[in-house]
C-alpha cells in the first residue's frame, strides 16, 4: 500500500513561529497557494482515499487538493496535531521547543499531551491501514504527525530527539506500507 503525506498549507502562526497544537488556525494565502501547488504535484497519482485531521488548516488543505477529483475524505482524530497544553499559542522561543521532541524527555507541561501517548495514537491509525483494502492513501495532517509517521517506519535517532523528522508545509513523502 502507497501511503502519502502531506503537511497542510502556511498559516500566521507558521510564519510566527507560534506553536499551533490544537488550536484550529486557517491557511493564509500562500498556504492556499502551497495547497493548489501540490494539488498539481498529485494529479497524476492515484489516490483511494484522504485520510485527513479534522482541524481547519488540514481540512482546507485536503480540500484544495481533492478539487475535480472526488476522492473520499475521512477525517481521523488520531491525525490531529499534539496537544500542547499550556504551551499552545506561545512562540518556539519561549520554551524548549526542541526539548519537547526528545522522546526521553520527562518535562510535562499542563494540558499537554505526552509525545509518547501521540506516538502511539498517531501509529495505531497507521496499524489500522494494514486491514484497509485501498491501495493508495493520501494523509493531510500536521508537522508533529508527521514526524510520528516518519518514526513509524524509521529508527528513532540515537539522540531520541524527532523534531528533524518533520516536513515542510505541503512537502510531500511517500511512505511503502505493507
């Protein structure tokens, strides 16, 4: 089974570095514009099925990519971004971003959801795609999501920290599930 990913398009707070857990922020324009870019990248792939997170900016991003297309849309929980907590709305700088996606990292900020809990949300979704009859999957989800799936089928790095594993809005990876 083909698996690809995509990182939803640009939003504000990407350009201010403001940390955007859960918090439901809309594409700007130039995440619009990203979004139609990799609607073109993907005209030629057959798509099944998008797998998408339910929040705004990943919507938007699916939905752009599915113009003319009617591919079904499912929106999946589990393809949400991290909780974050206390932290959501700060800027990276404020605290340890970098800290924050080190798998041995004990700091719990309140509200947060733990790395190693996401982890597991975010690979028992991709578990579930091993019973799937579809051949080809596109998943529109977040750069914390992202960096789940990329450990999903890689090894964690010998410093345990993940935050490396990310995408770029609307890069694309293709993933071998089998």
């Amino acid at each position: 089974m083909k698996i690809l990913v995509t990182r939803h398009g640009q939003t504000d707070w990407n350009v201010e570095k403001r940390i955007q857990g859960q918090t439901d922020v809309e594409l700007n324009p130039t995440g619009i514009e990203q979004a139609h870019q990799t609607k073109k990248k993907l005209e030629k792939e057959t798509i099944d099925v998008i797998l998408c997170s339910p929040l705004k900016r990943a919507k938007q991003t699916a939905d752009i990519i599915n113009i003319n297309r009617n591919i079904p849309i499912i929106y999946d929980e589990r393809l949400l971004e991290i909780d974050y907590g206390e932290i959501d709305g700060k800027l990276g700088s404020e605290f340890d971003y970098n800290g924050f996606w080190t798998i041995t990292n004990t700091h719990q900020y309140k509200g947060a959801e733990t790395l190693t809990n996401f982890i597991k949300r975010v690979h028992e979704c991709l578990d579930e795609l091993k019973k799937q009859e579809k051949e080809n999957i596109l998943i529109v989800t977040h750069n914390g999501v992202c960096r789940a799936i990329n450990l999903y089928f890689n090894e964690i790095p010998e410093d345990g920290n993940i935050i490396h594993l990310g995408m770029d809005n609307c890069e694309v990876v293709e993933y071998w599930l089998e």
